[in-house]
C-alpha cells in the first residue's frame, strides 16, 4: 500500500492512496476461506464447498465486500499516521474503475480528504472571572406567584339579563357560520362559552360582542386570516349568525385550602411551599443560564483560531433550513424580518461559526480536564427522553440504542454542561444579587 501527500492547505489535506490488486486478491482469498465453513449450496454438503467454486461464482460480490473494508483500513491508517483528528468525515474519491477493481484487473486507487481539527490551548478556567446573577425572592413575589394559579382557576358567573358583556367578560353564545350563504363545517356551535380579548376566535369575532347583552341576536360579520387551517375558507368572508344567550362576569377563585386541593395538595401552607420550590428553581435556572451564557461570550472571545470549512457548513445548513422554514411560514423574528436575504445569511453564517468554534473549545477543555460521560448518565437522559412520548418508550429508548448518531446527539449536551460545570468550579465567580427584572433581562442574540 502507498499513501501520498498530494496537497496541505490550512485543516485540509488530501492524500493519493494505492493498494496494489495483488493484496486485495491476498485478502478475498482470506475472505472466501474465512467463509466457506458457513457456505451451503446445491450439490455440496454444508461447509464443503471448494474454495475455487466460490470465487467462481461469488468472487466480484465478496470483493466489493473487500473494496470497502480496504478504503476504510487505509484510510483509517492514513489518519493516523498522519497524526489527523479528522474534524468530519472524510472525502473518499476512487480514481480507478470500480468494475476494473472488483474484477481483479486494476490497483485500488482513491483520492482522501480530510479536514482536521485545528491545534490550539485552550483558556486555562482558573483565570477567567465571572459575575453571576442572582435573585432572592420576597414574600410578595410568591404571592404573586400563587395569584397566577388562580389567574388559570378563573370562574365565571351569570350576570343581570340588562348587563352588557365588556372585555373578561364571557358569553355563552349559539351561533352558526355561513360563507356566500352556505353553511360549512365546523361553523356552528351551541352553548359555547367564550372569553372576550382571549383572541381564540378569529379577529374581530370578539370585538362585535362587546355591549352585548342576554338574548341579543346579531350577525358577526368577520374574514377569515390566509394562510388559514381550513385551507378552503382562508380568506374569505363569513356572517355568523349569533345569539347571546347569557352574560357572565369573572369570578375570582379563592386562595384558600380548598383552592391547594385543586393541585392535589393538602393545604394552602402546602401549595405555597411547593411554589415557593418552584419559583427559587427557576430563579436558579434563570441564574445559571445568565452564567452560561457569559462563560460562552467569553469563550468564543479568548479563542481565535482558523475553522473546518466542512463543520461550519454544515452547522449553517442546519441554520438556514429552519430560518428558511420560518420565514416560509411567516414566523421570522421581527428584526431578521426586516433583513435582506445576503444580510439574513450573513448573520447566521457568523453564528454557525460561533457554535463551531465553542463546540470545538469546550471538547478540547473537556479533553484535557478528562470529563467522561457514564453509561448511567446516558441511560437517565434516554429515558428523559423517552418520557416525552407516553406509550411509545419502548420504541424510543429501541432507536437510541440501534443509533450511535442519535447517542451522541444526547451525549453532546451533557458533555457542554460538564465542561460549563467545569468552568464555574474553577474560575473566580462573583455573586450579585439583581431584581428579577433585570436576571430575566433578554440578551442580544449573536
């Protein structure tokens, strides 16, 4: 076998590599006797066909066989002699005819190219300094934490006959839809109750009941949004015709014992624990996450240096197919809306080199620190996972172990929070208490 250097530039190296026909014919005639135990064919007993009758008759097969296991030896061979920690996988381009190889007649000859991981030292964690953000909360924030409970508890009770329905009122109303006349499915319902300024129906619906009062029958007269569910009625015009049969006012649930009850807890001293857990929790979350973020500011900082090609694109096709995604369904951000196209793409492109360069940084920290992830650790975030699909857990932790790529999906954000984990032990970080205003304050995405 002959490996050659054809071209080095930056991470990108390309090699010639040769092996000879006479060595792949050494390893199909390895390969046939490594077999003909298990061979059974018509007019042989099992295991005793001759070794020239399966070369007659499988030979070109079994050799394809042997093609692909070569590439993958002296491939793997050609990295590591190479000393290359390949940061994707590598381009193989087969120079000879295939038909030509299988057969016995040619060399096997490919061209191999591969981009490596860039050399570099990573920060050293015991001289970064971080301040975290963090945030006590008062008796009255919990209050206004169970508030929210029975914000989503809301009763409503019938109003006087003469009381005109106004905005968080409800209406129990019958009505039935009609497009040029016609009825549609779908279109009508009786004894529903509806919250008006809770935007479930559409626009303008709501609003021509406001004033509204029992008994009161009155056509709606509204335009269905496009794009629209019901694809044959987006944007057309509708008249509902609609009777008030009641008028409700809001009522206020009582934070009592009873009102814990309703959670499966035994008291109202129980429910305020548990959302008192709750809330410092998520403060705590909100905390670290502020934390994470400025390690990763940091990071992608102190750390310039020239990126795979390979990996930044793929990164960035991952990107720009949900950007594209968004924006097909009318959902882009606000500001990226106001973007061209070049510029759109520009941004993300700065922001797949971003999750390329602190992907590559936090391993090599890892590396060096010798983070491992156990089995037990992979096995807790399987079943995670596997919980977020009720009745199919089987099938779900199935695929996980059937998938090394879909193991390593879990693996990757795991090893990330043990490399942050890592970070926060060993650098000097600084605690500042905030208000809550401030801990949940947004940060410009980049």
């Amino acid at each position: 076998m002959q490996i050659k250097e054809l071209k080095a530039e930056g991470l990108s190296h390309t090699y010639a590599i040769t092996v000879p026909k006479e060595d792949l014919a050494t390893k199909l005639e390895a390969k046939i006797k490594e077999m003909q135990p298990q061979v059974s064919l018509k007019g042989f007993r099992p295991g005793k066909v001759p070794v020239g009758h399966i070369r007659k008759m499988f030979g070109q097969s079994i050799m394809k066989d042997v093609v692909e296991e070569t590439v993958n030896e002296t491939t793997q061979k050609a990295i590591n002699d190479n000393k290359i920690r390949p940061a994707g996988q590598p381009q193989v381009d087969l120079r000879a005819n295939g038909e030509d190889v299988t057969k016995g007649n040619a060399d096997l000859e490919y061209q191999l190219t591969v981009e490596s991981i860039p050399e570099f030292e990573p920060v050293d964690p015991e001289k970064l300094k971080f301040t975290r953000l963090t945030h006590e909360a008062d008796d009255k924030e919990l209050e206004a934490e169970v508030a929210k409970l029975a914000e989503g508890q809301k009763s409503y009770k019938k109003k006087a006959k003469t009381a005109k329905a106004k905005k968080g009122d409800a209406v129990l109303i019958d009505f039935v839809g009609t497009v040029d006349g016609e009825a549609f499915d779908g279109g009508a319902m009786e004894g529903h109750q509806l919250v008006l300024g809770s935007g479930t129906f559409i626009p303008g619906f709501e609003d021509q009941l406001i004033g509204a009062k029992a008994g009161d029958e009155l056509d709606v007269k509204v335009t269905f949004p496009d794009p629209y569910q019901a694809a044959d009625l987006a944007g057309k015009d509708a008249v509902f015709a609609t009777k008030v049969i009641e008028v409700q006012g809001e009522k206020d649930a009582v934070i009592d014992d009873e009102f814990a009850q309703k959670f499966g807890l035994a008291d109202l001293e129980a429910l305020k624990a548990a959302v008192s857990d709750q809330y410092k929790s998520q403060l705590e979350m909100q905390s670290r996450m502020k934390l994470k973020r400025a390690i990763l500011d940091e990071l992608d900082k102190k750390h310039k240096f020239e990126l795979p090609p390979q990996m930044v694109e793929a990164e960035f096709s991952n990107i720009w197919t949900q950007v594209q995604s968004e924006k097909e369904a009318g959902q882009l951000d606000e500001d990226d809306a106001k973007k061209t196209e070049k510029q759109l793409e520009k941004d993300y492109r700065k922001i797949a080199e971003r999750r390329v360069r602190l992907g590559l940084v936090l391993a090599e920290m890892g590396q060096k620190q010798e983070i491992q992830i156990s089995n037990e650790e992979l096995q807790q975030a399987m079943i995670a996972e596997a919980r977020q699909y009720p009745g199919q857990e089987q099938q779900v932790i199935e695929f996980y172990q059937k998938n090394p790529q879909a193991i390593a999906q879990l693996r990757a954000p795991i090893y990330e929070e043990k490399v942050v984990d890592l970070i926060i032990e060993k650098a000097k970080v600084t605690d500042k208490k905030v208000t809550k205003d401030v801990l949940f304050e947004e940060d410009e995405m980049i």
